[in-house]
C-alpha cells in the first residue's frame, strides 16, 4: 500500500506460496526466500510492518502456522511488528461494509470491505482470504496510528 492525502491506495499484493511437496523445513525455507525477495523489491518500505495476531483452532493447522509465524518474525528481525488484532479487523470491514450480524463476522465480509475502501471489483484473493485479510491489517494499523481516514 501507499498513501497519499491520506488515503492508502495498492500498490501491490500476493501470497508467497510454498512447494507442498517438500518438507517442513524446505517449505519455511521458501517463505524466508519470499520475504526476503519482497522486502529487496521495496527497500523503502519503512520500519513497521503491521501483521495479523493470529489466532488459531486446530491443531495441525497451529503447528503449521507456529512454524510459519517463526519464520516470519525471523525474517522480519529488523523491523518493529505491530501485532493487529484480527477483531479489529473485523470491527472496521463491519463499518465499511455496514454488514451486521454474523455476516458481518464472516471472512468475506473482510473481502467486500477491502474492495469497497479501495473502490475495486476484482481482488485476486484466494480460497482463505488471506489477501485481503493482509490488506485489511494494514489498513487498521494507517487508521490506528491517524496516517489514513
């Protein structure tokens, strides 16, 4: 994302994805590598980075992404993480989206605010929503510390 006159507009988004036919380790290997790729693609990208506080029910899927978040916050060691509460994020695709109820609690509520703040149609998300999951983190941590509207 970029702001401008205090408005976040995309700049770019995507997932970095991994070869599920390798092994734990190789698979952590390949998100360090994209990371890493991603932050030499935009050296100005500043010395916080907002990241999702995750939160998890299963227990495979806890591994998994115990194991994940590790290398993230290993690959980000040089940058303060500003840990966003998925609530929050909830909260504000709530009062983009003036969706009520438990669909305004529903991932696809998170999709719908994302493309309403950016005026978008089309948002290549995949099957989970983590994209625009990611997008919206972003978003409330701008909000959060008065940089956007």
């Amino acid at each position: 994302m970029s702001v401008h006159e205090r408005k976040a507009t995309v700049v770019s988004y995507g997932l970095i994805k991994t070869n599920a036919k390798l092994s734990d380790g190789e698979r952590l290997r390949e998100l360090h590598s994209g990371i890493l790729a991603i932050l030499g693609e935009y050296p100005d990208i500043g010395s916080v980075i907002p990241i999702e506080d995750g939160i998890v029910r299963f227990n495979t899927a806890t591994k998994q992404i115990a194991k994940a978040r590790g290398v993230i916050e290993f690959s980000l060691a040089d940058y303060q993480l500003e840990p966003i509460n998925i609530a929050s994020v909830k909260k504000w695709a709530r009062e983009v989206t003036g969706v009520t109820g438990k669909d305004g609690m529903k991932k696809e509520n998170v999709e719908l605010a994302v493309k309403k703040y950016f005026g978008i149609d089309e948002l290549r998300n995949n099957k989970g929503g983590d994209i625009s999951d990611s997008m919206a983190v972003g978003i409330v941590y701008l909000k959060r510390k008065g940089v956007i509207d």
